[in-house]
C-alpha cells in the first residue's frame, strides 16, 4: 500500500482537468427498476431446506475472469455487530416506485424492503414474499400465494390487500408505471387474504422475473406510503430484516433489526443477525477502498475494474479482507445509431468493430484479468450464453475491417451522400471518465490509422449522454454517432431485449402494423422484424430450450447486422473483513441458494459476523 | 460613505442577477429533456407519464416564465424542490451548510494560525535557511491541488498510521467537538494549504517593507525585543491587508471545498450539488450556485465595505 496515493493522482488528475472531479453516478449501475426474468414452471414450491454442512455452487466460471462462484455458508453463524459499508453513491430516495434506484440505492433498499420473489444462483426465480405461484394457460393471470404472518416495520399485517393498495402507486410512480406497462399489468386482484392475482393485458412468460425487481415487486406499507408521501423517502417501511432508524444523507444511514422479522435461518434462529448496518456514500473510488484498508469502514461495494485491481493488489500485500466479485451479463460497449449515415450501412458498422481491439480497449479500461471479451448480451457464466454466437461475433481484424470500409468508401451509391474515396465521419462519444477516455482513444486510434475515417472525439457528462442518445420526445431518434454504452443485466433476457428492439418509433411501428408498439430505449435505432418476432415468441413460452433457441437467434442477428460493439463483461465486487460472512451464501424460504451479490448488491438478512 | 455604498450594493445586486440569469441559462442549455432524464428506460414509451411530469414541473412553461418564477420565488426564499428527491432545496442548503462552513472556517483558522507565524519570522529572517525553507513549502503547497493533499493526507493519517478517519462526518450535535474535529481536521487542512501559502507570503512580503519603516529601526534603536518589535509594532500593520485575503479567501473556500467534500465523502453542500449535476436535478444545481454566489458576494463586499472604514485613505480616494 506504500504507493497507493500515488496511484491514485493520475486519475484524479485527470479528472480534474476534465472538470468531473468528483465521480458519482456510475453507467455500470444496474437500474433496479429494469426487472428481471426467468420463471419457467406452472406452479413453484416451497423446498426442504439444505443442511448446514451442503455446499452449493452455482454457475460456471470462465478462464480468466473474476470468481464468480456462489457457495452456502459452512461457518455457524452469530448474532450482533455492526457492518459499516461504504456504497459508491448516495440513494436518491427510498421510494420503491417512484425513486430511481442502482446498484448502491438497492444495497440499502434491500436491507428494508423485501421483493416478491428472489433469484436464485442458477438464474431461475424462487419464493420470498410470494410462497408459490402459478399462471393460466395464455400467461395472462399469475396467482400469487403469499407468506404468511408476514408484519411491516409499523406493525401492519402483509396480505393481499396490501398489494392491491400497493398497485394504485405504482400504476403512476415514476419507476413503477414504466415497469407495470412492461410487465403488461392491467390488474392486481386480491383472491383471499394470502392469495393475489396479477391479470396481464398480454401473455408474459417470464412475468414473476418483474416482481424481483424494487420496481415493481419491492413490497412497502401503502398506508404510510400515501400519508407520507415524501417522507417515506427518508423512513421507507417495509417487511425488511432492518428498519431505518438515522438517515443523514450524503453522510450516514442507519438502519436496526427488525425484532418482528419474518423469516429465520434453516436452524429456527430468527434472522437477522447483524444489529445493525450503517450505510456510508463515498463517491471517490479510491478514498472507499482506503477506508475499508484503513477500518473506517468494514465493507465497501464498487463497479470499476480499476478498483478491483486495487482491491486484489491490496489483498495480496497482506490485507485481512474478503474479495466478493462477480462477472455479469453486463457488456460495455457502445452503439452505432443506425439511423444516421454512414452508421446506417452494415458495412461501415462491421468494419468499424473488426477494428476495435477489444484487448487493447480492456486493458485501457483497466479490466485485463478481470473482465472478459464480451461477445453478446450474456457472459460465459450466463445459463443464457451461446458459443456459436461466440464464433459468429466479427472480432478483432484490423485488416478486413477496413476492407469493408474502403468498399463503402468507393460505393457510388454510398449512403452519407458524399463523393466517391471521401472520407467517412464518425462522432465517437463517451462520458468523461478517465478509463473510457482511454478505451476511445485506442479505438479512435485504430479507426483513424485506416486514413479513410474522420472521427470526431466528444465527451459529455453521464446524463447529457444519455439524453443525447435518447432525443426528444415524441421521436425519441437520437443525434448520435458511435455512443459509449452498456448492455445486458442479470435479468431475464426479456426485460431488456424486448424493449432496447421494439420499433424505434410510432412510425416504424405503424409501418410495420404494430401499432403503438414502440420503445424510445432503442438506443441504436435498429429494427428487425423478424428478430422482434422472436423476442415476442420468448414470452410466449416457458420452457428453457425454447427460449435458449429463440435468444440464440437473436444474438445471431445482432452479430451479423452489428448495431452495437462490445468491450468486456461488468465485474463488481464486495468487498468486506473477511469475518464478515453469509454475504454471497443466504438462501431463499425454500432453502435453494439465493443468487449471492450480482452488482455488488448485497442481502443483509443473513450476514453475520464471525466472532 | 452613502454613497460608496449604495453602489457597493448596486453592484452585488447586479452580480447575483448576472448570476441567476447565466446559471439558469447554462442548466438550460444542457442537451436533453429533463423529465427524461428522472424517469427509468422502462418508463420513457409512455408518454403520458412524460407529459403528466413535464405538466406537474411546470417544465412546458416559456423559459422566461419558469426564470421569472424562480427568481420570484428565490426572492422569498423559496429555491424550489428538487425534481429528483421532492427535497426543497432551501431544505438541503440548510442541512448541508454547517458542514461546508465549518470546513471553510476551519481552514481559514488553520492558514490564519500558521501563516502569521510563518509569514512573520521568514520576513524577520529574510533570506535565511527557515525563510529558504519556508518558500520552498508555499511553493509545493501553491503547486498541489488540494485533492491531491488530501490523497495524500488519508494515505499518511489514515493508511500509514491509522490516526483519523478517512471519510464520514461526525456532527457536533450528535458526537461533541472532538469527535467532529476528528473527522473535520484532514479536510480542512487539506483544503488549508493553498489560502495558508498565500498568507505566509502576503504577510511576508508587507513585513519586510514594514521592517524597514522608520519607527522600526527607531524601536530596535531604543532596544525593545525583537519578538516585541515583531508582534507589536511590525504585524499589526502587515494585518489590515492578511485581514482583507482571509475574508476574501472565505467566500472561495465554500466554493472549494466541493472536491474536497467528495474526496473525504462529507455531507455538504459540494458533494450535494455534484450529484445534482449527475443527475441533472436542475433546480438543486441553480439554488446552490446562486447561494454559494450569494455568500460570495456578500463576503466579498462585506469585507470591501470593511476596509473602507478600517482606512481613512481609501475612503478619501
């Protein structure tokens, strides 16, 4: 650790100079409000728990990348004691349905707020609030059977009532009524007490993946929601293992067990274990990382590959501390609009990937060894990963790269409308961190050494660039040329896919006959008819293989037509003193093993100390 | 005097107006629709929604009417609410502005503690080895950012010897001074050593001049002590001027202290406006520019109108 400050200026520096001195919010968040997928049965069931002794593993684990292995807890637990962790952001707000919440929002919303059903390690759903479930025979009505004797922080009871009062909420929260109009809701309808029904206005296959998400599935008291409604912000009751009990934003939250906690471990003991956890936004990536080295803190969360690097160099000079990484489907990268020329072509897209070194841009990314060349939307650890996608990807080949851009180059019929053997001109833009900038300019480089591009480097801050993709409204096409971006989450492939390709506009989809069927997060503006039937058909059927097949094609189409390029897959980590244990080993009621810390979002009803 | 005040008043009104106006400008300038820019991907087809916000934030009024009626408010003391976390903002100023004022008062008592010693004894020792030195230090100090200091500071304070705390706050009501003190002191000083290398110099520099005045040599002529003649007859005068920069510099601290705040991660109004850039949460961003402007203003004519009334010959002038 001697020269760890020093490593740290360079950036900082940087950082400086670019006017962004202070990080923040991060592209690699994981919206929480951005559900999740994977249900697959008719109906699912309560399972014996494992005995303690079990170890469960999950996933499988690429050459190369960060360990990703999720594993049930060996050690006996122990009550009491505080975890201090230090969280790349502030929350925003606590508001399940109307406050936008990433990776460090969710690391202390779910301290308090459970969700209807839980991921487990091998991708698919399982029970937590809801018991069971199962739908008709269309995926127009899921019934829900809840847990019972289930109390919120204010003492009232949870049934299905709640989640009807809930619904009148989130049908116009901010977050929420995007999701319920996703998730296609038109019903929420209590059967008896414990029973709920969700009456969908289309068939969705994959629908309970909608209620893991805070969005949409975070369960909160409706009767101090609407009396408080701001307030609720600050105090967010809900069925959590802990409650708030100090919240000084921008400096410390604290929430306390909750002594009315619905669930216990596999031995009968009531959890949590932990009296509390204190929850501390320290933006500077480094300054977190020293806090945990230094004891200020016991636990910290980050999603930059840098910071891994730190955290494994620090471990291997002698520090006491748990590393918990993981390899998300999560791909940097970034999109070509496909609505302005010469992105419009095929040519001009492949070209432009054949040339970038994605080697190179992970190395500038500060991820080598850590991240893995992405490929398509799901990493190697991904049930939903496909090698022949993997093949068909157009990878590094600087050479045919710019053969494809030279025969564009000389198409009198070329799309940008310019002269034969003229220059193409492309905007690359990234947010002005300084590990992108670098990743741009490898590429910026490469591109340029063809002596055919004119590439035109721009920066601006996260949100700019965002709405700079994401245009005006009612349109929605943006203005941009090859956009730094990111792709994929942990989710059911359907959350994501079905909306990033619906039909870019109303007039694309009138042209097409579908109607009203349109989706502004389209970023790259690229319609395929045909893939979109398949992504329709995806959430028409349940079963695996079906669906396995049918995204398969998908990613296929995307290898071959090239609206977006990759870099390399999102690692996050957890970092913790390595007593701190139960973090990447907590199980759901029905004693399978919950899906460990994807995002570096952490359980909290099951850590314990180990004294 | 009147009148040297009221257009000393004219100007600060003229400056908080200039501004109001160019920062309100700027936010508006920025590409991209704010109500995008609050609502998740999962939302943005419904159009509906958009509209219902943009009604509910007033944002499809004239950008004249939404100025108009911020300065209005703004008059009253209402800075609006943050479109992102329903806060007032006037709210998140007054809970965060302990934090940046003790960490700016703070370190203006550091330099002005360490500086007038400093400034005081290298002009008496002019040219010798403590005042070599003493250059040598102002010199890096000037040179460093204060980011970088801090780096520096939670490697050697927290890293190396575990004495302080890296991050967090401890607030006086809560935790007492000293628990505050403890998490105040790293950043304050960090954030101390530019305006305190600035003094030692400033106060160096008058010293010598005024270490060669008349009554001075007159002093050490009938044998008063040198320590005596320093700090009774030679800084006083050097003060009125070291005065006038440490008020100046206040005004500047609140402003520097944002990166400062987000380095050690402290709950003030730096780290506040930061993430309301992020999130484009225009109102935030407008209130606290236009009070940090406001309290650098104000500062900087209060200790204007100060000094004229401290020296008769400016006053005249």
């Amino acid at each position: 650790m001697k020269k760890s400050w020093l490593k740290l200026i360079a950036p900082l520096f940087a950082i400086a100079l670019i006017g962004a001195a202070c990080g923040g919010s991060d592209s690699d968040s994981e919206s929480s409000s951005s559900s999740d997928t994977e249900s697959s049965t008719e109906t699912e069931t309560t399972e014996a728990p494992e005995t303690e002794d079990t170890v469960l593993e999950a996933g499988t684990e690429a050459e190369g990348d960060v360990d990703t292995e999720v594993e049930a807890v060996v050690e006996e637990s122990s009550y009491g004691g505080t975890v201090i962790i230090g969280l790349e952001a502030e929350a925003t707000g606590l508001r399940p349905w109307e406050d936008g919440c990433s990776s460090p929002c969710l690391v202390m919303m779910k301290a308090m707020i459970d969700t209807m059903v839980e991921r487990r390690a091998d991708g698919t759903y399982g029970p937590w609030l809801a018991k069971s479930w199962s739908s008709n025979e269309g995926y127009t009505e899921w019934t829900f059977e809840l847990q019972e004797g289930v109390l919120f922080h204010n003492g009232y009871s949870f049934n299905a009532k709640t989640l009807v009062d809930m619904f009148e909420l989130q049908k116009v929260g901010a977050i929420s009524a995007g999701v319920v109009s996703a998730a296609k809701v038109g019903e929420v309808v209590a059967v008896d007490n414990l029973t709920v029904k969700y009456v969908l206005t289309g068939a969705h296959s994959a629908f309970p993946s909608f209620l893991y998400g805070v969005g949409l599935g975070g369960v909160f008291e409706p009767n101090a929601a609407n009396e408080d409604f701001d307030g609720f912000s600050m105090n967010p009751i809900g069925t959590g293992p802990f409650m708030m009990d100090k919240r000084d934003l921008d400096n410390e939250t604290i929430v306390v067990r909750n002594p009315n906690y619905w669930m216990s471990d596999e031995d009968g003991n009531q959890l949590p274990y932990l009296d509390s956890v204190q929850f501390r936004p320290i933006p500077d990536e480094g300054t977190r990382l020293d806090s945990l080295l230094s004891g200020t803190t016991s636990m910290m969360q980050t999603l930059r590959q840098g910071t891994i690097r730190d955290a494994r160099a620090a471990k291997a000079d002698g520090a006491d501390i748990t590393l918990l990484e993981f390899q998300g489907n999560n791909v940097g990268g970034g999109q070509y609009n496909n609505n302005n020329p010469p992105l419009d072509d095929v040519r001009v897209r492949k070209g432009l990937t054949q040339m970038n070194n994605q080697d190179a841009v992970i190395e500038a990314l500060g991820g080598t060894g850590i991240s893995l060349p992405g490929t398509q939307w799901f990493s190697p650890d991904s049930p939903w990963y496909s090698e022949k996608v993997a093949a068909a990807w157009p990878k590094f080949d600087f050479d045919a790269g710019k053969a494809l851009i030279e025969e564009y180059v000389n198409d009198p019929d070329r799309s940008d409308g310019r002269d034969v053997g003229d220059n193409i001109e492309v905007e690359l833009s990234c947010p002005p961190d300084p590990t992108l900038i670098a990743a741009i300019q490898v590429i910026e480089q490469l591109w340029s050494a063809t002596g055919m591009i004119d590439v035109n480097v721009t920066n601006y801050d996260q949100q700019t660039h965002i709405n700079y993709a994401l245009g005006a409204p009612p349109d929605f096409m943006g203005e941009h040329g090859a956009h730094c971006w990111r792709w994929s989450s942990n989710d059911d492939p359907s959350t994501f896919l079905n909306t990033q390709f619906a039909p870019p506009t109303l007039g694309i989809a009138a042209a097409y006959g579908l109607d009203g069927i349109f989706s502004p997060i389209n970023f790259p503006n690229y319609f395929d008819i045909e893939m979109f039937g398949w992504l329709v058909a995806a959430i028409s059927t349940d079963v695996f293989e079906e669906r396995y097949a049918l995204y398969e094609m998908v990613m296929m189409r995307l290898a071959r037509d090239v609206p977006v390029w990759y870099s390399g897959h999102t690692a996050t980590l957890l970092a913790a003193e390595s007593n701190i244990l139960g973090v990447n080993g907590w199980l759901l009621p029905d004693g399978s093993l919950g899906a460990g810390f994807p995002s570096a979002v952490a359980r909290w009803g099951q850590v314990f100390i180990d004294n | 005097m009147g009148k040297i005040l009221t257009v000393r008043l004219a100007r600060l009104v003229a400056t908080l107006f200039a501004v109001s106006l160019l920062t309100f400008l700027l936010v508006e300038q920025l590409p991209g629709d704010p109500v995008t820019a609050l609502l998740p991907p999962e939302a943005l087809h419904d159009l509906e929604t958009i509209e219902r916000i943009r009604a509910e934030l007033q944002l499809d009024d004239p950008a004249l009417v939404r100025y108009g009626r911020w300065v209005t408010d703004a008059l009253q003391g209402d800075l609006g609410k943050s479109y992102i976390t329903d806060q007032r903002v006037a709210d998140a100023i007054r809970d965060r502005i302990p934090v940046t004022m003790e960490l700016a008062l703070l370190a203006t008592v550091i330099a002005a503690v360490l500086a007038v010693p400093i400034g005081a004894f290298s002009a008496y020792r002019e040219g010798g080895r403590f005042d070599r030195m003493m250059s040598g230090f102002t010199t890096a100090a000037l040179s460093i950012p204060a980011f970088v200091a801090a780096i520096f500071f939670i490697w050697l304070f927290t890293l190396k010897f575990n004495w302080l705390p890296s991050t967090g706050w401890n607030r006086i009501t809560d935790k007492g001074l000293l628990a505050n003190l403890k998490t105040a002191i790293l950043p304050a000083s960090a954030l101390a050593l530019a305006p305190l290398a600035i003094n030692a110099r400033l106060i160096r520099a008058d010293m010598i001049g005024t270490l060669k005045e008349d009554y001075v040599l007159s002093a050490r002529a009938k044998g008063l002590r040198d320590r005596y003649i320093l700090m009774r007859h030679a800084l006083r005068p050097s003060a009125l001027t070291a005065i006038t920069v440490f008020g100046l510099q206040l005004g500047g601290l609140i402003g520097g202290t944002v990166v400062i705040e987000t380095v050690f991660a402290l709950p003030g109004l730096g780290t506040r406006l930061i993430s309301g850039i992020y999130q484009r949460d225009v109102m935030m961003i407008q209130g606290i520019t236009l009070f940090v402007a406001t309290v650098y203003v104000v500062v900087n004519t209060a200790v204007d109108l100060l000094y004229l009334a401290l020296d008769p010959r400016i006053r005249r002038q």
